[in-house]
C-alpha cells in the first residue's frame, strides 16, 4: 500500500515561507510577530497560539504580504487549509477565514485501518471541513474545492500544517514525532540528574501526568510535563502525592507548582537549582516554552530521526522509525503551487525544537523544513 518516493524536505514546496511558535516567518523579508504588534494591537511579550484570534490575524497579515511579493495587487479571495486535528487546526482555520474575511474549505486527515470515508461538515457561514480517514483522499478533496466553486488557484491562499500532516502524518507515522519528544525529555532529564535518575519512575510519572486527566495542571504542555518530571526526579516530590493533589484540586495549575519548588530555592540540589531558575524566570516572563535545554534537545532528536535510514530499507520501517514527509501533501501542494495558489507553512512546534542553534548550524544542522528526509505514501 505505501511507496518510498524518495527523499526531499518541506522547503521543496514551502520554501521558508512558514513560521514556527514564535511566529518570526522563516522568510526573513515578511513581518514577524514583533513587526505587526503595533498594527495589530498585541501587547509586548504576548505571542498568540494557534487557536486565538490574535494568531489568525497575524496569520492573514503575513499570507497578505507574501501574495503581494507574488503578485503585486492581486487578492487573496478564498482559503484552503490542509491539517490532522479537527479541534486544533478546524479553529485555526475558522480564525483565519474570519480574520481575512475569506471564505474556505479545509481537510484534516487522518488515516486508521477502517473503510476509506469523509464527511463534510459545515463550520460557520461559508466554511467547511472535509473529515477523510485516508491522506490519498487530497486528490478528491481538491475536486471538491473545484466543485464547489472554491478552487485551488492564483486566488487561493493555502495553508499547510507541518507537523502530523506535511511531516509525520497523523494516524501513520506521527508516532515518530512523539518519540522523538519523549527521548529529548528522558536525555534532558538524565543529563541533569546524573545517577540520581531513575529510568523507570521517569517513565512512569511521564506516561501517567501525560494523560488528559491531568492537562489542567499540566496545562498540556511538554515544557511544563518535562519540568514536573524533572522536579519528581530530584526527590524533591513523590508521584503518588503530586497525583493526589492534584486529584483534589490542591494543585490545580502548574504555575502552583513551580512556585512551590521556587519557595524552596535555596535547598535545591546544585544542578536541578540552576535548571529551575532559568525555567523559573521565562515562566515569570509568560514564556510557553521556557524549558530550553529540552527544546535544543527535541530538535537533535528530531531531525535525527529524519533521512536516516538507508533508501533501499523496506516502507515499514521507514514508516516504523523515521519521521518522513507526507508524499500526498507532498504531491498536491506542488500542484497547487503550479497552479499559482500561494502555498503558507504553519507548525505550532517551538523554534527552539525547529530551528538550530548557531553552533548547531556550524556543524551543518538545518531547520527542520530544510531537513532532508524520505517521503512516503499511498499508491
């Protein structure tokens, strides 16, 4: 069912024209963030998430301004986007084509091993989502835009989720994504414990708080998880009291938490102490990724695991191992884009876990998007 067709990156189809969490395009000649503040209204120190409203119009701002390099005086009049979540990218989506005044279509996919079926769901006025269970049905999706007079076009502008869609695609290979954050949480973790770290409570206490019962408190974010986890392995707290608590709604949010540990500073152990004051003072800041050594160490993790293995190895473990690019969006995003659609990357990854570091880039580390690694997909 699957194929190997070959390596290439993101950047064959997007170029640098995709931002990361921060929101600073990679295309250093369109606005970032910090450019469209003033213009927008979005106070210093505060950078939008995915799903809020302040996001979306940065978002517009920015696919505005690269049509315009394109094509100066031509209009963007319609919206597709390509994502995996329904929640998640379905509200970005929704944002985006409020933001812009646009109307639009937009797939998620998601493959599992049942009968290939879609639906179509109505999200607002002149907005649908396409739900498929396979990445194949892209190509039906773009007769669908066409058939509902909403094709995929130099009018269109067409955004494209990277991770678990372009990169890792959701229901197929996003395990590899997965797998690569846990592993730079576990090296981050051990290399500052040193011998005090215990492979199995970390894995326990980071398979357990993962779960959704307890995304209040960790607000379901990996840099927060990895500190609680960090903080557990210290000895400084036990998981079974952690779980209680928060379970009673003692601790209900994160911010309790590191305030707590904060509160007790000065009887830190030397390494988990200097860790925690640097993480300590981005959360002070409003930071949402301050725990950065974890983050420069997903992205060794993670472009690690991208073009790694040998060409002639069999599909499944490609698919098995490595983080490969989706070769359905592959494929139809070079299309779109021959068609003359203005293609638009979006990946709420943070730069840290994305981008390397100048030293990194010495040794001949790339941004994720310019990572070279095989692409996969149906035939």
């Amino acid at each position: 069912m699957y194929a190997n067709f070959g390596r290439t990156t993101v950047s064959e189809f997007l170029g640098d024209r995709i931002v990361y969490r921060n929101l600073i395009p990679a295309d250093a000649s369109l606005p970032s963030l910090d450019d469209l503040r003033s213009v927008l209204c979005i106070p210093a120190g505060v950078t939008p998430r995915k799903s809020e409203p302040d996001y979306a119009r940065v978002i517009v701002r920015l696919l505005q301004a690269a049509r315009s390099q394109d094509a100066p005086g031509a209009e963007i009049r319609r919206l597709i986007f390509v994502g995996d979540t329904r929640l998640l990218d379905g509200t970005a989506f929704e944002n985006i084509c409020a933001a812009g005044g646009w109307p639009g279509l937009a797939f998620i996919g998601s493959e599992n091993d049942r009968a290939p079926s879609g639906e179509v769901v109505p999200v607002s006025q002149g907005q649908r989502l396409y739900l498929a269970n396979r990445w194949g049905a892209l190509a039906e999706f773009d007769r669908y835009c066409a058939a509902q007079g909403l094709p995929v076009d130099a009018a269109a502008a067409v955004v494209i989720d990277l991770d678990k869609t372009a990169l890792g695609a959701r229901g197929r290979n996003a395990h590899t994504i997965d797998a690569a954050r846990v592993r730079a949480v576990h090296v981050t973790v051990a290399g500052i414990l040193g011998e005090a770290f215990d492979a199995a409570a970390f894995q326990q206490a980071y398979d357990l708080l993962n779960q959704p019962e307890f995304h209040p408190f960790t607000a379901d974010n990996q840099d927060y998880l990895a500190y609680i986890c960090l903080a557990l392995g210290s000895g400084l707290y036990h998981l079974e009291q952690v779980v209680a608590r928060v379970r009673s709604g003692e601790l209900a949010a994160f911010r309790t938490f590191i305030d707590e540990v904060q509160a007790r500073a000065g009887k830190l152990p030397a390494e988990f102490g200097d860790v925690h004051r640097g993480i300590y003072a981005n959360v002070l800041r409003g930071d949402p990724t301050p725990f950065k050594p974890f983050r420069r160490n997903e992205f060794r993790e993670t472009v690690g695991r991208m073009g790694y293995l040998g060409d002639d190895v069999p599909v499944e473990r490609l698919l098995a191992e490595e983080i490969v690019l989706t070769q359905e969006v592959r494929s139809m995003a070079l299309e779109w884009r021959q068609r003359g659609a203005l293609l638009f990357g979006l990946s709420d990854k943070p730069d840290e876990a994305s981008l390397p570091t100048p030293e990194l880039r010495e040794q001949g580390y790339l941004a994720l998007h310019h990572t070279v690694t095989h692409a996969v997909g149906m035939v």
